[in-house]
C-alpha cells in the first residue's frame, strides 16, 4: 500500500519531470526564434543595402543634371543682360539726344516769355504810378472834406453834452433834495415805530417778569412743602428703621417660618417720576442713617448700599429688576442709547447689560432699532 510520502514524492518527481521538459520545449522554442530573427534581419541587412546603393546612384544623377541646368541658366542670363545692356544703352543716348534737344527749346521759349513779361511790367507800372497819383489827390481832398466835417461835428457833439450835463445836474440836485426829505420822514417814522415797539416790549416783559416771579414763588412754596412733607416721611422712616435694626432680637430676625414684618406705608416717599411697567416697591432696602446715607439717596441712578440684617434682602428687589430700572430710566434719559453706552456710564457687564434689556423687550418696555434701543412710546409718537 503506498503511503502519503511516497506518493508526494512520486507526485514531487513528477512535476520536476513536467518543469525540465517544459523548459527544454521553451529553450528549443527560443532558439527557433532566435534563428528566424537572424535571418530576417540579414535579409533586411541586403534589402537595406540595395536600397541604398540605388539611393546613392540616383542622387548621383540628380546632382550631375542640376550642376547642366544650373550652367545652361547662366549662359543664358548672361546672354539676356548683355542684349539688355546694349538695348538700355541705345535708349539712353536716344533720350539724352531728345533730352538735350528739348531744353534748348525750353530755353529759348523762357527768354522770349520774360522779354515780352518785361515789357508788359514797364507798362503797367508806368500805368499804376499814373492812377495812384490821381487816386493821391482825390484822396486828399476827400480828407480835407472829412476833416472839416467832424470837427463841426465834434463841436455840436460838446455842446450837446455840456447841455445834457447840466440838465442832469439839475435833476440829480432834485432828486437828492427829494431823497433828503423822504429819508427825514422814514427816519421819523421808524422812530415812532421803534418807541411803540420798546414800549409796548417793556410792558408784555414787566408782565412776563410779574408772571414769572408768581409762579418761581409758588413754585418755591410748593417745593418747600414737598420737602417738608418728605423730610418728615424721612425722619419718621429712620426712626422705624432704628427700632427694626436694635429693637428686634437676632433669633427672631433668623427664624425662616416666622412671618415678616411689614413696614408702614408712610414711612416711604411716593417716587416723583414712576417707571412705567414697574410697580412701585412696597419696601426699599434699608440704608444707614448716616450723611453719606442721605446722599446717595437723593442721588438718582446710583447703586443702593445696604447695611440691614440678612433678613432685609428677602425686602430689597432682585438685582435683575435694579438693572432693568436703571437701564430704563437711562434709555428715558438719553433719548436712545446703544449697548455700549449702557455699558459705559452705567458701569455694567456685557452680560447683565443683555439679559436686562432682552427682559425689557420682552416685557414690551423698549424696542431696538438700527442697534439703538428706545422706549415703545417715543417710538410711537
């Protein structure tokens, strides 16, 4: 029974046969080729050879029957321009001899045409002195005439003149005394009108001034009052406040669950002017009874600083509405005002700067146009 390495060997021999024999087929099959190729090519060898000994043959002959037509062309130019030269030449003496002939006709012609232009030329200028000497004198007396005639003329021309001057020196000494006396009674007139004027000023000023005073009077009246009213809300307001800061004890202050005190309403001053869209607070942060205190409440636009207890930030508004306030009683202010002018005097950030006014156009307060942000009723009128 054969076994799995005898047959691979056998199969191994088999194929090393089938690879010998076919490399013997291709170096038999090459040199085949390579004997074909010989003797193609040493047949093109003679063919080319052959083709080139009859190429050089035929260049041979064409060069020898060039070299005869190139002769035969130069004989007979030579020939051709010899005939022309002889030819030219002819014509040459036969047109000098014509040439010659000619101007001395020409010549001859010319002297006899300037003898008789000559001639005519003495005749016309005997002629032309003759007509100039009696167009000399036609001409002087024609002067003489002239002459007398324009100085006649002249002097009437003078004596026209002298009169129309005087005539209207006359009318201009008229006129001027005339000018004079409607200039007097202008002059008189505007004064009259003038003193009515400043008379009549001076009555509606003494007026005005009277009108003035009245209301700058009840205006200070009305203004002290106001004071008085807001200086007594104030005293009464920091006197609450002492009480609520030293009178309440600290656990009550921090209880979560206890309710909230509630501040009386006449401890607050009315605002003057009221934002519209914003409630007026029930409550303000509650601020120290210092000068300093006082000062940056009658500020307007300025940031609240509170000292209170922690409970009073439950009363303060949020930081957000303070913004918004501000950016709107600014917006009201300048008539318009852009994003970085906001920022800038109002001393804000980029950010509470946008998300502020984004609140306020939402709410319908303000409305933004070409990057400029106004109030909806300026906008509407």
């Amino acid at each position: 029974m054969i076994t799995l390495k005898q047959f691979w060997q056998h199969s191994r021999q088999h194929r090393q046969q089938q690879v010998i024999q076919r490399r013997q087929e291709v170096y038999s099959m090459l040199e085949t080729m390579h004997k074909q190729r010989q003797e193609e090519a040493s047949q093109l060898n003679g063919d080319l050879s052959l083709f080139r000994d009859c190429l050089t043959s035929d260049v041979a002959s064409c060069r020898q029957q060039f070299q005869r037509y190139r002769t035969e062309l130069r004989n007979r130019t030579r020939s051709f321009l010899g005939k022309t030269r002889d030819r030219r030449q002819t014509q040459a003496q036969t047109v000098a001899e014509q040439l010659t002939a000619f101007v001395a006709d020409l010549q001859a012609q010319t002297a006899e045409f300037l003898a008789v232009t000559q001639t005519e030329r003495e005749l016309m200028v005997h002629q032309l002195m003759y007509d100039l000497a009696a167009f000399r004198a036609v001409l002087a007396q024609a002067s003489a005439a002239l002459h007398h005639t324009i100085q006649a003329d002249i002097q009437t021309l003078h004596t026209e003149t002298f009169l129309l001057l005087e005539a209207a020196h006359q009318r201009r000494v008229e006129m001027q005394l005339q000018t004079n006396q409607d200039l007097a009674t202008f002059v008189e007139q505007i004064r009259s009108d003038v003193q009515c004027s400043l008379a009549n000023l001076s009555m509606e000023r003494q007026a005005r001034a009277a009108a003035i005073a009245t209301f700058l009077y009840q205006s200070e009246g009305d203004r002290q009052e106001q004071f008085q009213r807001l200086s007594d809300r104030l005293a009464a307001f920091r006197s609450h406040l002492k009480q609520y800061v030293w009178d309440e004890s600290p656990a009550s202050r921090f209880q979560s669950d206890s309710p909230k005190t509630e501040l009386p309403s006449q401890g607050f001053a009315k605002p003057a002017h009221q934002t519209p869209g914003f409630p007026v607070q029930a409550s303000k942060p509650l601020l120290p009874t210092s000068p300093n205190a006082e000062k940056q409440l009658a500020q307007p636009g300025q940031p609240k600083v509170s000292t209170a207890p922690l409970n009073a930030t439950a009363i303060a508004p949020s930081e957000e509405k303070i913004h918004e306030e501000r950016i709107f009683q600014y917006i009201d202010l300048m008539q318009g005002a852009r994003l970085t002018e906001i920022e800038s005097s109002l001393n804000m950030s980029r950010f509470q700067a946008v998300e502020a006014l984004r609140s306020l156009i939402q709410k319908g307060m303000i409305t933004q146009r070409d990057r400029v942000y106004h109030i909806r009723d300026e906008i509407g009128c």
